[in-house]
C-alpha cells in the first residue's frame, strides 16, 4: 500500500484566541495578575488584555510573570473607564494602551479621587442604613486595589445583610437605592481623549448592560463616534443571539471596529475567562488597530 504524501505547502491560518476584558485583584476581580495569566494560558488563549476599573497597576506584574514563566500568552494592556453620559453610566475599555503616558495617569488620579470621594458618601450612607464601618472594610478587601461598589457589595454579602451580591444593588447601592451616591465620573469624551493620547484604542464597553432603550443607544454610539471613539464590544459570553445580532449590526451601521471579551472577575459557572468568544466574519476586528 502506498501512501500519498502532498507536497503542496498549505497556507496555515492561525486563528488566534482572544479575551480582551479581564479584571484582576488591583479593582474588583478575584484572581491576582498571575492567577489570572496563568488561568489564560492553562485555557490557550493567545492575547489577554486585562482592563480593571480605572487602574493600570496589574499590568506590569502580569507582563514580567509572562516573561517569567516564558508563556506564549500575548498581553496587551488596558483599562476600564467609568465615564458619566446622560443619567448613565458608561464603561469605556482602553486597549493597547501605554500605561505611563501622563494623560492617562492624571485621569487615572482623579478617577481614584472620584472613587475615594464616592466611597466615602457611600459609606455614611449605608451607616443610615444599620451598617457600620463600611468604608474600613471595604477598603480592606480592596486592599490596594481600585475601591468599587463590588467591594460593598462583598461586605454586605459576608456580613448576612444580603444572600447574594445582586440582591446589595438592587437593594442599597445600585442606582437610585438608598446608599447610592452619584458618582462624579469624567465625561466620554475625556476618556476617549486619555485612551489616545496613551496611544490606544477607545472601546464601548458591554452595550447591552445599560438598559437602554435603542434610541438611547443609538445616541450614546453617535456620542462616542463623535468624541473619535473607535470601537463596540459586540461578543460577551452573557448575551443572547438577538442582543448579537443587534449589536454587530449597530456596530456595522457606524462604522465601528469590533472588541470581545469575557469581563471576567472571578471563575463562575455562567462565565469564565476566553469562552465561546469569536467575533462574527462580517465586522473588523479592534486589534487590526493596533497590528496594522
Ligand atoms: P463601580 O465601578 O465601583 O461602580 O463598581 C461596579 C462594579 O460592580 C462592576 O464593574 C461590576 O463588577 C459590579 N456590579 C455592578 N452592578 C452590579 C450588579 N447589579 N450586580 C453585581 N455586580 C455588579
Ligand atoms: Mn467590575
Ligand atoms: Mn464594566
Ligand atoms: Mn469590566
């Protein structure tokens, strides 16, 4: 029997892995920056980007473990912005940033403040409620990492007040709730301008959290477009096949490049790090951005 053996070199197209929005324990995810490199290797993603709220103090940690343990895992470096926009809140996810360009830092230091100022309101407000000390213990589990409502939230869920984290939003911190403090956030445009000018990529965030309705979204996509945004996140592990196909065809309409990410924060059952992430054929991929 004879074997036929091809000698036609067949073009290998790599398609790589991606998760571009992770958090680690430097805001409100579990996992340190080398657990979660490790998590990301051990899963095969190729790129990584970890993007925690308003702070890029993992990166460097995460890079020099990579070179370390001489993983193949490609980092890139990001951050997650609150922004305000209307009665909303906006996340706006910087990718492929630079983290010591010193538009970032100076907004990455008076979002910390506007931080700080918010937690410490939150916690004279939750004292009204019955809960004591809040801001001590909060920070504690923040440790030295951004302070968010997720912390809170941690506080309240350890301490019995609540049976899960959900249930200390809807019932005090979450908007309009009796321990909600309006945050003071920087406006989209200001983020937008920082994400630049540190030489990356601007990126709406999770469009179909907001609960908005598409008149709404329509206009805060204008907005961002205007403000010289570039790009949507359009696939994350909870949205639903119409939320998809909603969101690659505002993506398309507007010309915007296409993100993916889990947001990951810590392993559950409904969401881990780099699943069932695959960007539709028909949009251009973000990190065409940064690799052109
Ligand atoms: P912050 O940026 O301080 O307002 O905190 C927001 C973080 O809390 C988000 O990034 C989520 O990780 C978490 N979070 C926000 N809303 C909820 C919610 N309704 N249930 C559970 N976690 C939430
Ligand atoms: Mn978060
Ligand atoms: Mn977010
Ligand atoms: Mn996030």
């Amino acid at each position: 029997m004879s074997t036929v053996v091809s000698d036609k070199k067949v073009d290998s197209v790599q398609v790589k892995r991606y998760d571009l929005h992770s958090h680690t324990r430097f805001s409100d995810g579990k996992l340190s920056p080398e657990q979660l490199v490790d998590r990301a290797t051990n899963f095969q993603l190729d790129v990584l980007a970890i993007t925690d709220h308003d702070t890029t103090n993992a990166l460097d940690i995460a890079k020099r473990y990579i070179q370390e343990c001489g993983s193949k895992l490609e980092l890139v470096n990001g951050i997650e912005f609150s922004t305000s926009w209307q009665n909303f809140e906006i996340h706006i996810v910087g990718l492929n940033i630079e983290p010591e360009n010193n538009a970032l830092k100076s907004l990455i230091i008076s979002q910390q403040a506007a931080r700080e100022s918010r937690a410490i309101a939150m916690s004279e407000k939750l004292a009204k409620c019955g809960f004591d000390n809040m801001l001590e213990q909060a920070k504690l589990l923040a440790g030295e990492g951004s302070i968010t409502r997720a912390h809170f939230a941690q506080v309240l869920l350890n301490q019995g007040a609540v049976t899960k984290m959900q249930s200390a939003f809807d019932k005090f911190i979450g908007k309009g709730k009796r321990a909600f403090v309006r945050p003071t956030w920087c406006d989209i445009a200001t983020a937008v301008s920082a994400i630049h000018q540190a030489g990356g990529v601007a990126v709406i965030a999770h469009p179909m959290r907001y609960d908005m309705t598409a008149k709404w979204l329509r206009r805060l996509i204008i907005d961002f477009k205007n403000a010289g945004g570039d790009a949507m996140e359009i696939v994350l592990p909870q949205m639903n096949p119409e939320q998809r196909r909603l969101m690659l065809s505002y993506c398309l309409e507007y010309e915007l490049y296409a993100s993916l990410g889990s947001d990951f924060h810590y392993p559950s059952k409904w969401s881990d790090l780099g699943r069932n992430l695959i960007l539709p054929e028909s949009c251009k991929p973000v990190w065409q951005l940064w690799q052109s």
